[in-house]
C-alpha cells in the first residue's frame, strides 16, 4: 500500500487508510468522492493532462478558478494520465492494486473499451469496490445516452412541477447530478461496511435518472393515486396551505403551516381571526388547498398592513415556521452558520479560499479540508511512490503518457 507523505489525513478520521482511485469529471462523481475525502480517504483524481477535468473550465469566478471545480475537488491529489495510452493504463492498475474504492462516471461504454469495465476489475480485484455512475444505469433503452442534469431534470418529470404556471424553470442547482453523487457517496459507505463483513468487494451503478427519481416520489404518488397531477406552483406549495410567499407592507415572509394545531395558532394568534380556523373552507389542509385563494386574501388583507418584522414576531410567537427570503450575499453571512463556526479556509492554486464545512459533523472531530490542486500537481509524486524513477517519468511525460 502506498501512502500520500503531504495527506491531511489522521487517523481519528473515520476513512483514514482507505484510498480511492477517481476517474471522474464534472459534479456527481467528484461529489461523491469529495465526501469520501471529507471524511479522511485519500483520493487520485485522474485528469487528462494539459486541460484536465473539463469542469475546471466551467467559469474562472473563484479568482479565475472554476466554482463548480472548487466546490467538488478539495483534499484530492491530481494526476494526469492519457489513457489511450498504454503505458498509462498500466499505472491504473498498478494504483488499483491497492486501492479500495474505484469510481467512474465516463462516457457510457468508455471504461469498457479501456479495458476498465467493472466485471474484470473484480475478477482481478476482488476486494475492490467499484462504482459507475451514469445518466441512465447499464443497458435498456436509454444506457448509451449521454445525460447532463437539465435533461435529467426533465425526464423525471421535475421540470412540470417547477416554475411558475406560465413556464417550467430547472432547480438553479444540479439537482440530479448531486442526487447521484450523494447515492454513490452514501452505497459506497455501505459497500465497505458489507466488505468489512465478508472480505469481498462489490459493483455500484449509480444513475442519475433513478436517484432524482428517488426524490421525486411525493409528487409520482401524489399523481398516480390522486385525481389530478400536480402543477407548477412557484414559491408555495401545491399540497400544502398556507405555504410559501406572503406579501408584507415592506417585503415578503416566507412561512410553512404543517397540521391543524399550527393552523388554529396561525389564525389566532397571527391573523388574530381565530373564527377561520373553524370555517369550512379550510378545517383541514385539504380543504385549504382547494380553497388556496380565499385563504390568500385574508392573509394578505392582514399582513400587508404589518411590516415584515412585526409579521416574522407574531409568527415567532405562534410558533409558525418562517423565513426570509435571502440573496446569496445574506446567505454567505448567516448568522446561524457564524454562530455554528460553518467556515473554514483551504489552501488553492489563487491562495485560501473560504469554503462550507461538510455538513456530517462527528462527535466535533474537524473533516478533512485539504487543498484544491492544480492540474497534475501530484503526477509526479504519486509515480515515484509506485516505484518509477525520475527518468522513467521524464520518458512517460516526453511521450504524452502524463
């Protein structure tokens, strides 16, 4: 086993000792492994060389850096391998040989015909974990298609209940790609958990289409067991009332009724009209979604005479969830995240960066914030732990192998 001398690894990390070889681009499998990285695995991230992931290039907004790239590749080493080369296919063995977790999301068939299918990887690595992830899974109809998340987005049927009821809008997030990388991160805890248990290692294929379908489950039952689809409803909620947007005298609050015990409250004590707790367009929330209109205007009759602060103190005293709605600016300076010490620095290619704790906090132990490397700044140190000389690199790097 080879180990990385610069690693910000400890052993209290919960991963410490496992090393995942990553032949990755984009978000959802850098994702996945950013997480594993997090929690103390060493990670190679293999790029092609010159220009390396293609998501380095997505925009230069982090001080010419890209965000996306930020975001998903800290605490990785980069190293850059051409692999239609044979010469550099053979280092992805020699890295495999050790290795615990492999993770690829290619081009559908793209491993395959580098000789780096799943089926013989475990024939030759048993104890190897090894996880695809892909736009639609292997084989049927749609398994050689390539997939980026708008598409996704649309044929789980997200973007007919997204937007507003004159046009559908895409999350302005990668929804699906961060639903895949989170399925893959969580199935290859599991699978080194059932590897612990029987030695053996075992195949993941992760698609993109089946975990936003996953998400997508309250409106897929909410539609094939009720009397209607659910439609495009903007801020509020298409089964719940009152939900979402209200209208106050200087701007708007946000709030979410969840049963009748918050809604008798939100009438007397909010709206200071407890009578319509009782009436019988909105006794239940049924009735209130069907009734989502006149419910609205005894809202907004009451609130848009309040300002925003006084609305969020009568709904704080009724204990009725609320928020603001924030620009990303008032996100950045949270006072919750600041309260909780949610910000750290790691160490870039354009100097520190300020970057989100991982949310998975354990018993306090700080995760693993490594740097966010350049293109093949590790290429030659990880070679030379696996046994090549300095001339040997210099011959593989005149060649175009690395």
């Amino acid at each position: 086993m080879f180990t990385n001398p610069d690693s910000t690894t400890k052993p209290s990390h919960p991963l410490s000792g496992i090393t995942v070889v990553a032949i990755e681009q984009a978000i959802a499998a850098p994702l996945a492994t950013r997480h594993l990285a997090d929690l103390g695995a060493r990670v190679i991230k293999i790029e092609r060389p010159g220009e390396g992931d293609f998501a380095r290039a997505y925009d230069t907004t982090v001080r010419g850096l890209s965000s996306h790239f930020v975001w998903v590749n800290r605490s990785k080493e980069s190293l850059t391998l051409d692999l239609k080369q044979p010469a550099a296919i053979d280092i992805v063995h020699q890295l495999l040989a050790s290795a615990d977790v492999f993770v690829q999301n290619l081009a559908p068939g793209a491993v395959e015909r580098l000789g780096l299918g799943a089926a013989p990887l475990r024939e030759r690595y048993p104890r190897l974990i090894v996880c695809n992830v892909s736009g639609y899974g292997t084989g049927g109809p749609y398994g050689d298609r390539k997939a980026y998340d708008l598409l996704i987005q649309s044929e789980v049927g997200l973007l007919s209940i997204t937007g507003s009821k004159d046009a559908p809008a895409k999350v302005g997030i990668s929804v699906a790609d961060i639903a895949g990388g989170m399925y893959a991160f969580s199935g290859i805890l599991a699978a080194l958990l059932q590897r612990g248990r029987t030695g053996q290692g075992s195949v993941l294929d992760i698609s993109l289409l089946e975990a936003l379908a996953e998400w997508m489950g309250y409106p897929l039952y909410y539609s094939q067991y009720g009397s209607e689809s659910l439609g495009r409803s903007g801020a509020a909620h298409a089964a719940i009332a009152p939900y979402g947007p209200c209208q106050t005298s200087d701007g708007d609050i946000y709030l979410a009724v969840q049963n009748d015990r918050e809604w008798q409250r939100f009438c007397a004590m909010a709206l200071e009209k407890p009578e319509l707790a009782t009436d019988e367009r909105f006794v239940t929330n049924a009735r209130r979604v069907d009734h989502r209109e006149d419910l609205q205007r005894y809202v907004d009759e009451v609130f848009s005479h309040l300002s925003t602060a006084d609305v969020r103190a009568r709904l704080d005293a009724a204990a009725i969830a609320n928020s603001s709605l924030n620009s990303l600016d008032q996100f950045r300076a949270h006072e919750q995240l600041r309260a909780r010490n949610r910000w750290r620095k790691v160490v870039s290619p354009v100097g520190p960066l300020d970057v989100l704790v991982p949310p998975i906090s354990l018993n306090g132990a700080e995760p693993c914030l490594g740097p966010i490397p350049a293109v093949g700044d590790h290429t030659h140190a990880i070679l030379a732990e696996l046994g090549w000389t300095d001339a040997d690199i210099d011959n593989l790097r005149a060649s175009g192998a690395i």
